[in-house]
C-alpha cells in the first residue's frame, strides 16, 4: 500500500514537470533570460541640435548646521521643482538645452528665524559660449558656482 502511494506520488511529479517543460520552454529558463537588464529609450547623442547647450541646475542648502535654506529657484524665469532637504542638504536639480547667450540664475534664500531679513533673493547672470557642450550650475545656500 506504501509503495503504490509513493509511485502514484512519483508518477504525478513527473507528469507535472514534463508539462511544465512543455509549457515552458527550456531556452526561457537560461541565466541569461533571469538577469534583469535595463534599457535606455532616450535620444542616442548628446545635443541632437548642434547649437544647443545642455545646463544642468543643482540646488543644495548649506551644509552648515542652521544655514540657510532655498525657498525658490529658477533659471530663465522656469521655476526648478524643489523637494524636501535630504541628508546632504540636496533639494532638487534641472535639466535644459538653451541657445548661446545671457541667461538670469535666480534664488531666494531663507536665513534664520533671527536675522533679519528673512529672506533675500540673489540673482546670477549666466553666460553660455557657443564652444561649451554641457553647463553644470551649482547653487550651495548663498553660492552658485558655474563649471
């Protein structure tokens, strides 16, 4: 009686793994199919316009403990989405692709509860040159830096 059981278990387990074979097929089952992989859909170069710049915008608060956090940013009057600080004092970034010339940087920044005043809003003036492929712009609290 034990033997019979156990065969009609070995039997079924069979059955089941030959149909699983079937169904899937084997050539699905290789490493290769079980790694995951990521594709880029983007656009293949870096400017498909030759005479646009890329900026990249990255605002910071200070880092100093009770520094000076950003309010607001914007780059030729696009306002930059900002987040809530992280650990690092990283709120948030943009990307654009504008022609050669004169663009405004602007920012507000919000001091402490006891300076005064409060808030002061700082404007940069950015130059992009024609020969420059890719602007990254740095704003750090009440400093910006152009690389």
């Amino acid at each position: 009686m034990k033997l019979r059981s156990t065969l009609k278990i070995l039997l079924l387990l069979g059955i089941t793994l030959v149909g699983f074979c079937l169904f899937f097929k084997p050539s699905s089952l290789s490493l290769e199919n079980l790694i995951a992989q990521s594709t880029y859909y983007g656009p293949k170069g870096t400017n498909l316009n030759p005479q646009l710049i890329r900026v990249e915008v990255l605002v910071h608060d200070s880092p100093i403990d009770q520094g000076v956090q950003i309010e607001s940013a914007e780059f030729d009057k696009t306002a930059i989405p900002l987040k809530t600080r992280d650990i690092y004092g990283y709120r948030g970034g943009a990307s654009f692709q504008k022609l050669p010339g004169k663009y405004k940087l602007r920012w507000t920044i919000n001091r402490s509860h006891i300076a005064w005043p409060r808030s002061i809003a700082h404007e940069e003036i950015v130059e992009l040159n024609p020969r420059d492929l890719w602007v990254q712009i740095s704003i750090v609290g009440e400093k910006a830096t152009i690389h």
